[in-house]
C-alpha cells in the first residue's frame, strides 16, 4: 500500500538499498532496454504495468533520491559511528508566538472534537459524518500546515503533530483524513514545489475545506513506480495533458476534490517527460471513483479505487516540471512521515491511561494486577515507550521547523519505530486487559462496564506498518541513506558496470576516505568515564549510544567488505544494522528531553532510564544477530517453498478459491462502473 495514507509512496524504498547505481545518462537506454521504452521515470512503457528488471527499478529509485547532503543530519552522522550530540542538544524550543496561536487552535479543536465528533458511531456506520466535515473546515483544520497568507493557521510541524494526535483519540480516521490531505495531499507539495500561482489558485480553497487526496499507486505497481502505467499524453494543441490511468487506495479519493496525480509523460524531441506530479480537479471529466474500499481498521477512511480516462489536465497543473513527480513525493514525505508516528503516539498515551487504570483496579491473587510482576513488566514497557516514541517525534518536529537540518534520515527512522511499536503496545494492552481487550466496546457498555476500544485500536493501528511505506521498505531506504558516505567514495568499486578508470578513481578516493574515517572508530568519547557529566544519572546511557555508534559503523563497514555489491541482498542485516540505529536515535532523543525538562517534570528522568536500560537489551540482541542468524538457511527454505517442496503442508484445510488472479488485471478505456465519490454538501 503506497497511495492511501499509505497513499504515501516509498519510490526509493525498492530494489538494493546499497544503490550499485550508475548515474542516469540522458540519452542512452539502460542496458536491456529498447529504445523508446526508458525507465529512469521516462516512458513510453507497456499498456498496463511495465516489466521492469530490477536494475531498471533500481534506477528509477536512484534517480529520484535527493543526493545532496547539504544540511546536517544527526541520523547520518550516527551510522558513520559520529555521534554528534550538539545538532539535538540542547533541546530546541519552539517559538512562543507559534505557541501561544498554536494552543489556542488546540484548545479550540480538542473542545469540538469532545463535544461533536461520535468516534464510536464513525466506527460503527464507517463513515465521518458531513457535519463533522464542515466543523473541521469551520476550525480551519483543513489549513493547519497552510500558510495564514493563502488562509490556513500555518501551524508549525510540532503542533501540527498534536494536533493529529489529539484527532486520532476521538477516532484514528480522522487524523488520516487530515495527515493525507496536508501532509501528501495537493498542500505540501505545492508548498514545497508550486508556483505562487498554483499556491494563490489552490491552497485557499483546501485552506477552507476543500479535500485532497495523492494518487500514486495503481493495482500493479505498489513500491516499484519504475512500472507506473498512468498516462498524461501532451495535447496537440500544446495547451495540456489527457491522464488515462486507474489508481488503487487513495485516501480521501471518494471525497476530494482536489487531486495530486502521478502520471507518466512519454518522451519525445525536445521533451524529457517522466514520472510528473499533476494537480487535478476531482470533478474533472472522466474521473470515475468505482470502488470505496473497505480494511480491517481504520473504518472511518474514505479510500478509493479511481479511474482517469482522457482527463484533461492544462499545462499550468504539472508541479515542479516533467519527470520530477518521484523526487517531490521523496522530498514532501521527508517531513510529511511525521504525522503517522503523531497518530502512533496518540495510541501509546490511550495504552498508557487505560492499561494503568486497569491494572490498579483489577485485583486477582489477591493483589491488583499491575502489581504481578507479568504484567509490571508490561506497564513498564508501554510506559517507557510511549515516551520515547513522543521524545523522537517532538524533536523531529522541532528539527524540521528551523529548516537547518536534513531530517530525511530522522523522520524515516521515527515512521519505522514508533509504527512497529506502537503495534506492540496495543498487543501487550490487549494481553493485559485479557478477555476483555478482545471484546468490542459496544458489548463491553451493554453490560455496563467502561468502553475502552482496545480491539478497535489494535486493528486501526495495523496499517501503520505498511503505510508510508511498509517496514521492511523503510529499512532498505534508510538503509542506503545510511551508507550513502561510502558509495559516494566506493560505489563504482562494487559496480559491475564500471570500467577499470572508474573503479581506479573510485578506489582512490576511497584510499583517502578510509584513511581518515576508520581511526575515529576506535576509540571515542564514549569510553570517558566522566564523558557528558551535564546529563547526570543519564550520562552512562549517551556513553553507550556513542560506543555503539561506531560498533554499528565497524559492523556495517565490515559487512560491505565482506559482501561488496552483493550486500544489497543483505536485507534482514541491513534491517537489524538500521533497527539499531533508531534505538540509539531513541535513546539520544529521550536523554536530551529528559535533561531539558528536569526541573520541571524529574519523574521523566526515570522514565528516560528506564527506556534505555530496555533499549539497551533490545540493542544488544540485535547486535548479536548480526552475525549469528538463519537468515541464509531462511533464504534457501524461501526457495523450496515457492517451487512447492512443502506444499503437503498446506494440506487439510479449505484455502482461498483459485478463479480470481490475486492481482486484478485493469485495461484503460471509460469506466464501466457507477461513480460512488462523495460530496460534502454546505452548510445551510
């Protein structure tokens, strides 16, 4: 899923995170490609889905990544083994006007969301009612991200985020309404790449109301936009475009009337073309929304299935220039991952209030639960993680509103952890409660006993390991940010399809690159004992993430020796090197916040030690798979089991019938289906 809130692609998340990539040449085909049948986002490509080698999609992916590295990054500092404690600290501090507008809107906002918004009947009737649409608008929560100029609160990241997470408690499809609008939606994008023209013409009315929504993946192309099939042919007339296309699991898509398209431009004399980003009316003719499509959780969400049949788009729609659709959906996500792990917060904090009221209620043995050791160890995990998921996710926020750091990296690794843990909480909530966490809230308040929705969020909170990319992609896209140091000076040592000149020049860079950096990964400030004193009780923590830090660099450094070009088929080691990573990010966020808010809150200096011991367990472990695993013998099972060596295992139950592909097959022409979009009717 990459086109719902998932709607968030991931185009740099497939094929070998390692890169193994030559530049892309503007002239020639990559090797194994005909002429005319580009991939570096280039079309024309076969009518539905193009077949695409994996180097092929490698180069797409490339050739979409911000390559510059311009600003600094604490996250990619970490992996290199350089721990550079002074971009995070001292704690940033939001600016105290944008505070003060800031929580007047939340007030505002948390006020109608008590009084209004039936969280339990959005559930229940799977749908967000038209009132609730036009109170949002009304609070101008539709414009939170949107410059007040153009009519919209400008709030910053921070309180964007708690603002999202104060939605998500009345009911998760809310703040998925909201993220996907702002956050991938027509907004961010035009903010970051739109002409002041496109600003004036279309952020005023999403400002008031109006919804978007980011239409990328199509029923055959999830993660791999290099087979993107969507067509956006010039006019003769020169005056625009005519999109043809189906697009599956678009969020907001039956309800917005404002669309970002992602559409393939064919090349021609005189014109790149490419994968380009489109701002399309959603009542253009020959839209059609044929399906409202229905998930496990997240009921609430009006997700679609939307075909474009020779819908017109004018030339003065296309954001950013043919061909750089893929790069601005990679830069809008930079800060736009940040309202998923908002939402993963929210959870945590409900997890936290329901699991300790239980626990000091319920008695059994003789004692309330909570003080069963069983389950002690539980509360102390979701206690100690919700903090660590908010401290990450607040000083993401506060990086990315002064705009001096490149937080690809940062906001990457906080989308990972805290959608994976988040996951866990509600899974040790649901243990706690027992039998009564797997009860419905409906038939808890029959009997008269509080409705708490634990079930309903274990399923809301699903998706988010898929949305925005799915785990194991966010691995590898951090991944090869995390390496991206030494390809730049090595990568054409391990490129099969460098000549002898490049690897030569490569391996001299490489020389002086090496020569330098592995001495730093000896011995660092970490082995001082009296190192980061200023943190107190805490200091011991930062001694460890630094010493980890270049243990991790060792280790990866090590595994590119090792395995060179084939170090991209490394995945579940690149997965343990990059889920170290976000731990020690973790524990550097939770340290720092801790330290910052002593005085007035000391209780969370424990809360910070106690989520480092539990991190530093976790860190441990993973640094021991990295060499002691199954991983090749899983990879060889793997084989035997699609060639069907097992499938007597299989037998004995009823399986899923085999008449329907399980990939439906689209062809373009007009639909043939009855349009189901909605509209928000106005108020009276």
């Amino acid at each position: 899923m990459t086109t719902t809130q998932n709607s968030r692609p991931d185009p740099a998340g497939h094929g070998g995170p390692t890169g193994r990539v030559a530049p892309i040449d503007d002239t020639d085909p990559p090797v194994g490609t005909a002429a005319g049948d580009r991939v570096d986002g280039v079309g024309p490509l076969p009518t539905e889905a193009g077949q695409v080698s994996e180097k092929e999609a490698r180069q797409v992916a490339e050739a979409a990544r911000e390559a510059a590295w311009d600003r600094p990054s604490f996250g990619k500092e970490l992996f290199l083994g350089r721990f550079r404690l002074d971009l995070i600290s001292p704690w940033p501090r939001a600016n105290p006007e944008d505070v003060a507008r800031a929580e007047e809107f939340l007030g505002a906002f948390g006020a109608y969301l008590d009084a209004e918004v039936d969280g339990a009947a959005i559930e229940r009737d799977a749908r967000i009612p038209d009132e609730v649409f036009r109170g949002l608008a009304r609070l101008g929560a539709f414009g939170m991200k949107i410059d007040r100029k153009y009519g919209g609160l400008g709030l910053s990241n921070l309180h964007y985020c708690r603002a999202l997470m104060r939605a998500g408690s009345a009911n998760p499809a809310i703040s998925a309404l909201l993220s996907a609008h702002q956050s991938i939606g027509v907004p961010q994008p035009l903010k970051m790449f739109g002409t002041p023209e496109q600003k004036q013409r279309f952020l005023p009315r999403l400002a008031a109301g109006e919804v978007s929504a980011f239409l990328l993946t199509e029923p055959d192309v999830g993660s791999d936009p290099a087979r993107l099939a969507t067509t956006a042919e010039p006019t003769e007339d020169g005056t625009g475009y005519r999109l043809n296309g189906v697009k599956l699991w678009a969020t907001n898509g039956t309800v917005a009337t404002l669309l970002v398209v992602m559409a393939r431009v064919p090349a021609a004399e005189g014109r790149r073309g490419g994968i380009t980003a489109f701002v399309v009316e959603g009542d253009s003719e020959g839209i059609t929304v044929e399906r409202r499509n229905a998930f496990v959780g997240l009921r609430g969400l009006e997700n679609s299935l939307t075909r474009l049949h020779d819908v017109f788009v004018p030339k003065e729609n296309v954001i950013g220039g043919e061909g750089k659709g893929l790069k601005i959906a990679l830069t809008t996500l930079n800060t736009g991952r940040l309202s998923l792990p908002a939402m993963c917060v929210g959870a945590g904090k409900w997890s936290l209030n329901v699991a300790r009221e239980w626990a000091a209620d319920r008695v059994q043995w003789g004692r309330p639960v909570g003080e069963h050791e069983a389950v002690a160890k539980k509360l102390a995990f979701i206690a100690a993680t919700t903090y660590g998921m908010e401290s990450m996710l607040d000083l993401c926020c506060l990086l990315a509103d002064d705009d001096r750091n490149d937080l690809r990296i940062e906001a990457a690794l906080v989308k990972l952890y805290a959608s994976e843990m988040a996951w866990k909480i509600a899974d040790e909530l649901i243990q706690i409660r027992g039998g009564r966490g797997y009860e419905t809230a409906e038939s808890l308040a029959a009997r008269g006993e509080r409705p708490a929705a634990v079930e309903q969020m274990l399923r809301d909170l699903r998706i988010n390991r898929i949305f925005e990319g799915s785990t194991e992609i966010m691995h590898l896209l951090i991944a090869r940010e995390a390496v991206d140091a030494h390809l730049s000076v090595a990568g054409d040592i391990i490129d099969p399809d460098a000549g002898l000149g490049r690897k030569a020049k490569a391996g001299a860079r490489a020389g002086v690159f090496y020569a330098k950096w592995l001495p730093t990964l000896a011995v660092g400030r970490g082995q001082a004992p009296r190192a980061y004193a200023e943190f107190g009780p805490l200091a011991g923590h930062l001694r460890h993430v630094e010493r980890a830090s270049r243990k991790l660099a060792r280790a990866t450094f090590y595994a590119m020796s090792r395995w060179q070009g084939k170090m991209e088929r490394k995945q579940a080691f690149l997965g343990r090197v990059v889920d170290i990573g976000a731990e020690l990010f973790a524990m550097a966020a939770v340290c720092v916040r801790a330290t910052a808010e002593w005085a007035e809150h000391p209780e969370h200096v424990e809360l910070a030690d106690l989520f480092c011991r539990q991190a530093r367990l976790r860190v441990e472990e993973l640094f021991t798979g990295l060499w002691s695993n199954t991983d090749s013998v899983d990879v060889a099972a793997a084989k035997r089991i699609l060639a069907g060596r097992y499938a007597a295992v299989e037998e004995g139950v009823a399986t899923p019938p085999a008449d329907l592909p399980w990939v439906a097959r689209w062809q373009p022409g007009p639909s043939t289906a009855e349009d189901v979009r909605r509209r928000i009717p106005p108020a009276d």
